[in-house]
C-alpha cells in the first residue's frame, strides 16, 4: 500500500473507524479523508487529534470521491447507521445500502479497492450456522432492519460484475474496545459493566429469556477493536481473494464472562445480577454467535487475536481505567 496517495476512512468519528485511522496514522499513513458527521460533540475526542488531509460530511463525500477519485488508493468504508435498534427504513436503506452502493459503483469506475462494514447481525439466529460462504447470503434471517439492510449490500455487491479491483465484505461480530464512549447504549458490556461498577459497585446483565441459556450464559463471538483494524490491514497490504469475510474471534464466550473479567481486571470481586432484557429487543436477540474464521486464515492471516481475557484486560487497565478516571 503506497502512501503516495490518500485513503479515505469513512465512519471516522465513530468507534471502529477511527481506531482505525489513528493505527493508519502509526503506520506511517497521514494522507488520510475523513468521512462522517463531525458535528457531534461527544465523537470529536476520537478523531481531532487524527492526522488527515480532509474532513468531508458525510453527505457532501459522494460528490466530492466523484471528482477526486483519481487521488485516491482504497477506500475502508466503515461508516454506517449502527443502532440494530434503528425503526427507519428510510435512515438505513439511504445510509447502510444506497449509500455504499455509490461508493462501489465509484471504486469500480475508477478501480480503487475497498474493504467496507458488514456485520454478524446478518445471520439472525444462526439457523445456517456462521459461515461467510457466499452462497448462504440470499438465505439468511437477519432478526431486524439494520441487519436486514446489512445482507441486503451483500447480496446486492455478490451480484455485481462491475466491482473494484479489490473488494472485502467484513462481517463484525460483537466488537469492544477504545473509542467506543460515545455509542451509548449500543457500546459493549465491557464498557457498561466499567461504568456500572464505578457508579454502583456492580453489573447489572440481562436475563434470558430462552429455556436453553441460563442467566447471563448468552454467548456471543466478542473481538477486539486492536484484532479488527489488524485485519483491515492485512487485507489492504496482501489484496487476497475478493469477497466477504467474518471478523470475530472465532470462539464463543458468555456476556457473565466479560463482566467478571472486569471486575477481575479491576482487582475486585464480582457483583453480578440480573434484569429482564427489554422489551424492544427481546424477540430480535441473538443468543450464540461464532464466527467460522476459516476462510481469512486461509488467504495467510496470521495475526491472531486477542483471547477474552487478554483484550479486555487491555481494554480496562490501559484505557477505560485511564480515560475515564471519573
């Protein structure tokens, strides 16, 4: 990857994007074009202190990528409506399908590869298992709109055959880590369960409400931030087989797990208890996630990552515990 030209980080006030662009930055890579809304005051802490090129709105870049396309080397699409609580259709089909459908259609006229946000939430319950064959797109059940919207590029990028040179589909799983402050409710329980024992010495997780999982035994595929902008990487310097990707850590663990290991990280005794998972998202709750990480471990990735224990350690002793001292 050159550095002779830019590289745009679309979503870069946000949590993954911008821990992203700052490992950019560490890299050596300053020639970066910010993409986001950059009006909201409780995200200018993950970018002000980026080195970049260019802040662009987010509703003024399609313009903008359409005239300066030649300038630019890859394109890491991470921007995107999050809130898997989102009721607007029209908010998500504009942002998380119309949008990146731009995007696509721009890299492809001017041949710039592009790693862009899918998500696990594509694969609802796991009722085909969690395996990124692409032939399983068209089949799944996500559970609500925004993973709905997320398949839908998906299916919509596999039938192109006007595509970028390059092109990678990233199915995060549950992502914690820095610079995820800002995301309110939709931020990790490592994060909650930090904040929860400051103000009130305890966690409080959601019950289950399956027959087969006991309290606080719902297993998700949880991945460090550090884990996933170590793969965007990789996929940008050895450019492997074109296609959509899972990016989890390939094992399972239970929501009690991450909050004891905070308590733990904290030198304390858990103080765990449980409350009745709200309504709103009760009937649209995954209970198992696990990505299925063969197919990027065998176009050489080798990085590893992060065991439960050692990124939330991590994430506790060297970040929240010094960021948010309050």
């Amino acid at each position: 990857m050159a550095s002779s030209k830019k590289i745009v980080v679309t979503g870069a006030a946000g949590f993954i994007a911008s821990y992203l662009a700052q490992e950019l930055n560490a890299a050596g890579f300053d020639e970066l074009v910010l993409v986001d809304d950059f009006s909201i005051e409780s995200k200018k802490a993950n970018w002000q202190a980026l080195k970049y090129t260019a802040c662009i709105d987010r509703e003024d870049f399609l313009s903008w990528f359409e005239v300066h396309s030649s300038e630019i080397e890859l394109v890491y699409h991470l921007g995107a409506r999050t809130d898997t609580t989102e009721k607007s259709q029209e908010i998500l089909t504009h942002l998380n399908l119309e949008y990146t459908q731009q995007i696509w259609k721009i890299c492809s006229t001017a041949q710039i590869p592009l790693v862009y946000a899918s998500s696990a939430a594509t694969y609802g319950l796991g009722e085909f298992g969690y395996n990124d064959e692409h032939s399983l797109c068209s089949q799944l059940k996500p559970l609500n709109l925004y993973g709905i919207s997320k398949n839908d590029f998906d299916i919509w990028a596999l039938e192109q055959t006007s595509c970028p040179p390059h092109w990678y589909g990233l199915k995060f799983f549950n992502v914690y880590g820095p610079k995820e402050y800002h995301k309110g409710r939709m931020a990790s329980v490592v994060f909650h369960t930090y904040r929860q024992i400051k103000a009130e010495g305890q966690m409080k997780l959601f019950r289950s409400h399956h027959p087969d999982f006991k309290d606080g035994e719902q297993l998700r595929d949880f991945v460090y931030v550090k884990d996933v902008a170590k793969v965007c990487q990789f996929l940008a310097e050895k450019l492997p087989t074109n296609g959509i990707y899972n990016l989890g850590s390939g094992k399972a663990r239970t929501f009690y797990d991450l909050a004891r290991l905070t308590f733990e990280a904290l030198e304390l005794t858990p103080q765990i208890s449980f409350i009745d998972t709200p309504l709103d998202i009760r009937d649209k709750y995954q209970y198992f996630t696990e990505a299925n990480m063969s197919k990027l471990l065998s176009v050489g990735y080798t990085g590893g990552f992060h065991t439960l224990e050692e990124g939330v350690f991590d994430y506790v002793q060297e970040h929240l515990s010094k960021e948010l001292k309050d």
